[in-house]
C-alpha cells in the first residue's frame, strides 16, 4: 500500500440502510481481540447509533445547552494530555489538544470540512498515544436521519497530523479498537448483512473497507 489517504482520495461510497446494532459491533470487535487489537479507554459523548434519540423540548435553556456536548467530546490520554473534538454547523470536525500537565489548548484545525448537518455523537478512544475518532454529517442528522458522510481518524504522536477517512452513504463506524501499543486502529460497523471493517496501520494507514461476503 501506498502513504496514508488525503481526505478526497480517503473518500468511499458504501450503500447501507439498516438499523445499527451497536451491542453487536461491540461484541464483535471484541471478538477480534484475538487478531491483536486491544480495548481502549471510552471518550465522552453520546454514542452514533444513539443519533435519533429525542431531543430537548423548546424552552429548556438548560438542557439545551447540555445537549451541545452531542456534537463534541474531550478525552484525557493515558499520558496526561487532553484532546478535544467539536462538530461545527457549516464548517466540519475540528480538533485541538493540551500537552501533558498543561491547561493551554493549541488552536483549533479543521480536520474534515464539510457544510452538511451534523450527527450526534463524538467518539474518542486512546491507547499509548494513539487516539481514534468516529464522527458523522448528513442532511438532518441531528433529526435521526442516517449519516452520509462518516469519519474514521486517527491520531498520533503531538496530534498535529491526523489521518482521516471518508465513507460517504454509510450508517457510520459504530466502534473502534486499538492495539495495546497503538500501532493498529480497527473501525467496525455490523449491519444486517455482515461485519464492516476498515482497518488502519501505523505504517501503511488505512485499507480498503472489508465487506461482508453476499450471502
């Protein structure tokens, strides 16, 4: 394989419309452990398959402003640095970090762009400095409408640099598992026909997405 995918040439079209199961996708990745791949610690925010769960009522100041952390999560590493992740109407996914011990945020960098809607949910993993990202946009979204633009990230070392992929007419990454020293990220996503998976390697970045065999 050749270096890492810029954004345009990481862009894929996959044509899945079935209910999420994300209980499953856990199970699964889990059940590739065995392959190398090892857990990794959660991130905050609100789960993709958890994008058409009801939203707050008119008038709740409060809870709206709660309901803002749909569309970002900061993570603290093993390492003690933070990183943080936003969706931002209009603009796309943005990230910025600490260095261990400090409270000072390098400035924002816009790691997608893209003018569509945002989806609920920003997940972030981390093992040994290796950091994953699941993040999605499309037409009302917000709404409960499925994704249409998916985002798998990865990144590493100072977090200047991230290596993104883009998967356009896709249900989105439903979870992602990395090995214990960082150097492999597994995205999954387990529809009704089978197990998705898009693998990233440290030295090769990612693959092509493994489909499941037709029935």
């Amino acid at each position: 394989m050749g270096p890492p995918p810029t954004v345009e040439e990481g862009k894929r079209t996959v044509e899945i419309r079935k209910t999420r199961r994300a209980g499953l996708a856990a199970l699964a990745a889990l059940g590739l452990l065995a392959a190398g791949y090892g857990t990794a610690s959660a991130g905050t925010g609100v789960r993709p398959a958890e994008a058409g769960q009801e939203r707050p009522e008119a008038g709740q100041q409060k809870e709206r402003d709660e309901a803002a952390d749909d569309f970002e999560s900061t993570l603290e590493l093993s390492d003690g640095r933070k990183v943080h992740v936003r969706l931002v109407e209009g603009t796309g996914a943005q990230e910025r970090h600490t260095t261990a011990g400090s409270d000072k945020w390098s400035k924002w960098q816009t790691l997608y762009k893209t003018e569509s809607d945002r989806c609920q949910g920003v997940d972030l993993q981390e093992k040994d400095g290796t950091v994953s990202l699941i993040a999605d946009f499309g037409r009302f979204c917000y709404d409960g409408e499925p994704p249409m633009e998916s985002i798998a990230g990865v990144g590493t070392e100072d977090l200047t640099e991230w290596d993104i992929d883009i998967t356009e007419g896709f249900d989105g990454w439903e979870d992602s598992s990395i090995t214990s020293e960082g150097s492999k990220v597994l995205f999954v996503y387990n529809s009704d026909f089978g197990l998705y998976t898009l693998r990233w390697d440290q030295s090769e970045g990612f693959s092509e997405i493994d489909e499941p065999e037709e029935q």
